[in-house]
C-alpha cells in the first residue's frame, strides 16, 4: 500500500513506528523480569495484566459474542498468548533478548504455511523460495554458539514454537473469526488468557515473591517491567495494531516486522549483549524470507 503526504497517513507512520518500538522492546523487559520471577510467573502475570488492560472493550464487545465463537476464542488466547508468552520466557533464560526478537520474524513463514497445509490457501513458487530461505536463516541463528561456546538450539526451538502457534491464532481469527471486530476478537481472547494468569498469579504467590525479595530495587523493577509488558506491550499494543490496519491495511501494517528486530538488536546491544556479524546476517536471511512471502501476498 502506497500512502500518501497527509497528515493522517503521517500519523499511520508514526503509529507504526510506535507499535514497533513496543513490541521490539518486549524482548528486554522480559529479560529485565526474568532477573527476579520465573519463566512461569513473568509469564502468567503478563497475560493477567494484559487480560486486565482490554476489560474495557471486553465490556463493550460481550454482547457480541457468539456461542460457535467461544471454542475459537480460547484457542487465540491460549495459543496465540499464554502459551507463547511462557515459550518465550523460558526460551530467554538462555538466549539474548536480540537473538529472540530476530526469530519472532518467523510468524510470517508458519502463517503462510498453516494457511496452506489447514486451510487450503494456495502458495506461489515465490512464496515457497521465501520460506526456505527464511528457514534456512532460522537454522543458521540456531545453531551459532554462544559466549559459553555452546549451541542453544532447544531454547531457540522454543521460540520458534511459538512463531508457529502465532501463526496457528492468526489463520484462526482470518477463517474462523473474521465476522467480529478485530480490537473486540483481541478483547475477548485476551480475557480468557488473562483469567488463566491470574489463576496462576495467585497460585504461584507472584506478587508475595517480588515483595519478599532480598534487593527491593531488583524486585520493583522486574515487577514494573512485566505489568508494561502485560499491559501495553501486549494488551494496548494489540489495539494499536488493529488501529493502524483500520487507517491503512494489513499489509502495511504487517510491515512492522522489520523494524522490530532493529529494536530487539538496538536494545540488546545497549544491555551488553555480544550481537555479533553472523547473527545480524541470519536475521537479515530470515527477513528476506519473510520479504519475499509478503510481496506475493494477496492483499484481499
């Protein structure tokens, strides 16, 4: 989509880059909370401060829902949310912040795979190149050798985990749930992830562990750092997203997964993480890839 000079088209610009510096910077609050809480607690009280921050428009859009959507819903919210915000903790004990933001752009990939494999979308000769490719990056970044001189690659797998049930949520809301609103599919499914995090909040004594912890600092921070995430990292941003497909197109919107490994990476370096020429360039494979994918998509 080609926008023009307006100043409404100025603001989708602005919008975007602000959605990608939220969601590039995910990947180090969840490094920052991970100091003090476990992949399980950071994890499930992300999702109950996200759950909490769309309450609003779960109150609005209730009324609409629909009793054949209630099976699909949970699937968006325990696939496309808790499920992969726990893969994704647990994956950074033991990779960089860096390193998961440039594999979280394989969402793309597993989407077009899905789409072909469940829901019977056919693929162009372009759109298979792109996804070797970008597979082929993935490897490689998986495979490289960390400061320790060892191979993450379970860790890393599990990232990659989750860019496939990313990609499982988004096919789901494209067929199965296209008739709602999407801030209100966001609402809604966001409500059930919440409800579980705050089942395991409670019950893993999230909140009693950061006040009893022996450096306060430590704890406030790592605290504070989790509820942005929850709230606008993942709740609010979800609605920024949508917003932005509302003012342009899910293409253009969708553009924001290139920018947001440059700010995973900016962050990563600005917190001492050794980022290295070989990771850059297997980033830069992936987003090919991912590049090649999205020019042959059908806007429709």
């Amino acid at each position: 989509m080609k926008l023009d000079s307006s100043s409404g088209s100025v603001r989708t610009y602005m919008l975007l880059g602000l959605l990608a510096i939220i969601w590039g910077s995910s990947f180090i609050l969840m490094k920052i909370g991970l100091v003090v809480l476990g992949a399980t607690q950071l994890a499930m009280l992300r999702m109950a401060c996200a759950g909490t921050a769309l309450l609003p428009v779960v109150m609005r859009g209730w009324r609409l829902l629909k009793k054949d959507d209630v099976g699909w819903l949970l699937l968006v919210g325990l696939g496309g949310s808790v499920v992969p915000a726990w893969l994704f903790a647990d994956a950074q004990r033991e990779i960089p912040s860096a390193m998961a933001g440039m594999l979280n752009t394989l969402s793309p990939l597993f989407t077009l795979i899905i789409a072909v494999f469940l829901f019977n979308t056919r693929a162009s000769w372009r759109q298979v190149v792109g996804l070797l490719i970008g597979f082929a990056g993935a490897f490689g970044l998986m495979t490289l050798r960390d400061i320790g001189g060892e191979v993450q690659f379970w860790a890393a797998s599990k990232i990659v985990l989750a860019t496939m049930l990313y990609g499982l949520s988004i096919n789901v809301i494209k067929n199965k749930l296209s008739h709602q609103q999407p801030v209100w599919i966001a609402g809604l499914s966001l409500f059930a992830a919440g409800v579980i995090g705050w089942v395991f909040t409670l019950a893993l004594g999230t909140v009693p562990d950061l006040m009893a912890h022996s450096h306060t600092a430590e704890a406030v921070k790592a605290g504070a750092a989790v509820v942005v995430l929850g709230l606008v990292g993942t709740g609010w941003a979800l609605v920024l997203f949508y917003t932005i497909i509302a003012r342009s197109s899910a293409i253009f919107a969708s553009s924001v997964t290139y920018i947001i490994p440059l700010v995973a990476i900016a962050w990563g370096h600005l917190d001492g993480e050794g980022i290295g020429v070989e990771k850059i360039a297997y980033g830069l494979v992936i987003l090919s890839g991912v590049r090649m994918i999205a020019k042959t998509e059908n806007p429709a």
